[in-house]
C-alpha cells in the first residue's frame, strides 16, 4: 500500500483515507479522516474544504456500494468499486450491508 501511495504523491495525487472507523495508528503518511460518516459528505467535504478544488478530479476508492461508493456519487467523484481486503472482522452493520449488495447483485 505505501508504494501505491507513494507512486500516487510523486505523480502530484493528494491521498486521503476516509474511514467510518475509529482512530487508530496506521502506516501510512496520508492525510486520515476517522469517523466520517459515509455516505454523508459533510464531514469530509468541510474538512477537505482546502484541498479539493474540481469534485470532477476525485476518484473514491471503496469496497461497499452504500458507504463508500454512494458517499462519492454524491460529491460528484469518480468511483472505483474494489472487492474488500478482509472480511473476518466487520462490523455487524457493514455485514448486513453487504449482503444487500449481494441481494440486489451490486457487486
């Protein structure tokens, strides 16, 4: 991941990892925004309010429709479905979730 970032930074990308987690140490020297609410972007957008100049030259990178990719669809970004890294310790909502992405097959 740090390569990834890296390459990204050197090509003139700013990295940002959005999470609805709580705050923790992470490896990686990216700018972290923790507990942000997704798919609301108020939280985000006010404090990416610096950064972010044209919606239309963000991409958002998620692995759930209706956090992560629903959160970008409505900043107006440019959205990336991945599949996710580890399944093994979600949380209940994020469980549920995904089988409605299963259900209505938005995989």
């Amino acid at each position: 991941m740090k390569e990834i970032f890296d390459y990204l930074k050197n090509k003139g990308a700013t990295v940002v990892i959005v999470s609805n987690g709580k705050s923790r140490e992470i490896d990686h020297d990216v700018l972290v925004i923790w507990r942000a609410l997704k798919p609301l972007p108020f939280k985000v957008l006010k404090k990416l309010s610096n950064i972010i100049r044209k919606r239309d030259e963000v991409v958002v990178i998620g692995d759930q429709i209706f956090t992560d990719i629903l959160f970008g669809k409505l900043i107006g970004a440019y959205t990336i479905k991945v599949e996710p890294l580890d399944t093994g310790k979600e949380f209940f909502t994020t469980k549920i979730l995904r089988f409605l992405e299963k259900l209505f097959k938005l995989h």
